[in-house]
C-alpha cells in the first residue's frame, strides 16, 4: 500500500478523465486513490468541477459492478455514473493504488425499502438511514458485498465506514427539531433496541427490557422538561450513567463485539491479499467511537488497520488525538485522514504541521479528503506537506 491517498468520488474522475486526474494526484506527490465504491446522497459544492459546481450523487448505489447472484433479500443498485463508466476498473487497470472506500451502514434506500432491517430506538421508531449490524441480512449483504468487489477488482484493499452503528445526528436530509439537543439524549436516542439487538443482548446476559424501559423513560422525561440541558451537564449525565448502570456499559460493550465480528467475518471472506481497515467514527474524537459500537482495542487486536479521521482545526489537536487513537490500539496498524481546507487544517503551515506529527506517530498511511470537495490550493499544500515543506 502506498504512504499517501487522495479521497474521491467517480463523477469527479470521470468528469476529467482518470489518467488526467491521477497524473495530477501524482504531480503533488499523492500515490494512491480512495474511491467511494458504496456511497449515500448529499449536495456537494464542486470547487473546480466542470460541467457543475453543485451535485447530487443518487443515494446509496454502488460504483463498481456488482454480481446480483451473490445477494440475498439486501441488493445494490449500481449507479447511473458506473454503468457509463466503469471508473473503479479503470484504476486498477492503470495500476494506480486503489482502495475501495465502503459506506457500509449507512444506506437510507436500503432502509425505506427494508425498515426492518434497521436501526430502531427505544421507542421502536425506525433510523431508515441507519442499517443494524446485528441484523443477519444486513450482515449478509456486507459480507457479500465487499467480497464481491475484491474478487472483480484488484484492488489494494478496502476501507469500511459505518460498519456499526450510526450516531443520532448524521446530517439526515431536512434533519429539524425545535428541541435544543445535547449529548446525554443524542446518545440515548442512538442506542438500537431493534429484535436482533434485544436478543443478542439477553443472550449476552444483558436485562435489555429493563434497560430499554430506562432509556426511554429517560427520552421522554428529557423532551417533557421545562428547561434545557447544559451540554456540559448533559456530557456528565451519561459518563455516570455508563459508570452506574452495569447493563448500559455491558450493552454498549456488547455492541462492540457486534460490529468487531461482522469485520472479522468481512475479514476472512474478500480477497487475501487485500487489505481491510476500518474509519472507526467521521464524528470528533476518535476515542468516542465506542458510541458507534466500534472497539479500537479490539480491531486491532484482530490485525485489522484503524484508518482515523483526524478531523481537526489544528496540528495540536490532530497529534492530541492521534495520543489518544495509539493509546488504544498499541502497536495496531494506524491510518489517517485529515481535511486540508475549512474547517479544519486551513493552512498549509497546519497541514504540514499535521501531517509530519502523523509521520511521527507511526502513521503508515496518510490520506486526503476529498478531492471533489478542495480547492486548487489545497492540493498545493498537499503536496508541501508529503514533502515535509
């Protein structure tokens, strides 16, 4: 694997021509691409995009080409821009390092077609954006979908986000409340207490009733209260509720396990010689990935690399967390990923800052995100910072 990828998307490459793009990823010195191969909706801003500066990517499709026979009651959807062009095999037959980039969990069309398949709070409303891991054909359909890529693609590896649970808040099309939030109810509503979560957990010896009467106890006094919860407050109120509620901690480490065998089981089926790793959270800091259901310590400890996003305004926040990341991994395989524009490492010295405390930290690999979405200067600066300047 190469020291140094590009975060991107397919429209973007095949807007300009793959060998135009990559020629100019390897002017600044980057080896590699990270391409988004299972992606979501959004509305993006195009800072040098050619035939538009706003796009809206079809949400949750697949691009690269997928064998339906492979899939169960969970199918993909391959996408309009790969079935014109097939961008991902075009990489790998230019022999430009690829990683395929897998948004796994996160996939609000699989959601509204298959709502028993996701997420469900306390309350039994359905997170359609939000696919549960614990579910069997959500498994299923992960499984099979990162090992057909691999057998198809000779790619250099595959790089999953969300395979767990997703957060509350996520940035969901039109997401409004009139309630101000904070974490202590953000954490209680991102717990899942679907079918298969609330077996696995009394199987696991977890009183997941109880526990699941307790939490949405907890929502309904939160929304009735007069007043607002300080987020400070808030923040305390759930450290002592995982300190004092032995089921809680037990669940939220339950469900760590949940998503560390899914991996594992990823793991063993792609291609040998590709290499897994695993964006533990995109929300700030990594340590609190465990809300997600993602135990750093034990990832690692299955020999599967921890790809953070170090997505922070400054070098000194980035090497404070990256302490934190190595602190819990050991001697684990480490990636990074940092934003070279607003809002975070918005300057080239903060860029070279930040990547050079990553080199120093045992960070093996170094990626930039995104192409699609930075200006011209920040590949610039890309380029000062691999070459420590």
């Amino acid at each position: 694997m190469t020291d140094s990828t590009i975060y991107t998307y397919a429209w973007d490459l095949a807007e300009l021509g793959v060998a135009a793009a990559t020629t100019q990823f390897r002017q600044h010195g980057i080896g590699g691409v990270t391409l988004a191969t299972a992606y979501h909706a959004g509305k993006f801003l195009r800072p040098h995009g050619v035939g538009g500066k706003v796009y809206f990517p079809q949400d949750g499709t697949v691009y690269f080409r997928p064998e339906m026979a492979r899939y169960g009651e969970i199918k993909p959807l391959e996408s309009d821009v790969t079935r014109q062009h097939d961008v991902l095999a075009e990489l790998v037959a230019a022999g430009v390092p690829t990683t395929a980039w897998m948004v796994l969990n996160h996939n609000s069309r699989i959601g509204m077609a298959h709502p028993r398949q996701a997420v469900a709070n306390a309350f039994g409303d359905r997170y359609i954006y939000s696919l549960c891991p614990a579910n069997p054909e959500v498994r299923s359909y992960g499984v099979a979908l990162c090992k057909d890529l691999t057998d198809h693609y000779g790619v250099a590896g595959v790089a999953l986000e969300t395979p767990g649970f997703l957060p509350y808040a996520h940035g969901y099309h039109h997401e409004f409340a009139l309630v101000k939030s904070n974490p202590w109810l953000e954490n209680l509503l991102g717990l899942c207490f679907c079918e298969h979560c609330m077996a696995g957990a009394q199987a696991a010896g977890i009183d997941a009733e109880g526990l699941k009467r307790r939490v949405a106890r907890d929502i309904a006094a939160c929304l009735d209260a007069d007043f607002d919860l300080p987020p400070d407050m808030a923040a305390a109120f759930w450290l002592a509720d995982v300190a004092g509620d032995g089921d809680l901690a037990a669940f939220l480490a339950w469900r760590g396990e949940v998503t560390t065998s899914l991996v594992a089981e990823i793991r063993a089926e792609i291609r040998p010689d590709a290499e897994l790793a695993v964006i533990p959270s995109v929300a700030r800091r990594t340590g609190g990935a465990f809300h997600e259901g993602t135990d750093l310590g034990a990832l690692a400890a299955a020999r599967i690399i921890i790809e953070a996003c170090f997505y922070e305004p400054s070098a000194e926040r980035v090497r404070a967390d990256l302490f934190d990341v190595r602190r819990r991994i050991g001697n684990g395989r480490l990636r990074g990923i940092v934003r070279p524009a607003h809002p975070d490492l918005a300057s080239r010295t903060e860029l070279v800052a930040a990547v050079a405390a990553l080199r120093a930290g045992g960070v093996e690999t170094i990626s930039f995100y995104n192409w699609g979405h930075v200006k011209q200067q920040s590949l610039e600066w890309i380029g000062a910072a691999l070459r420590g300047q």
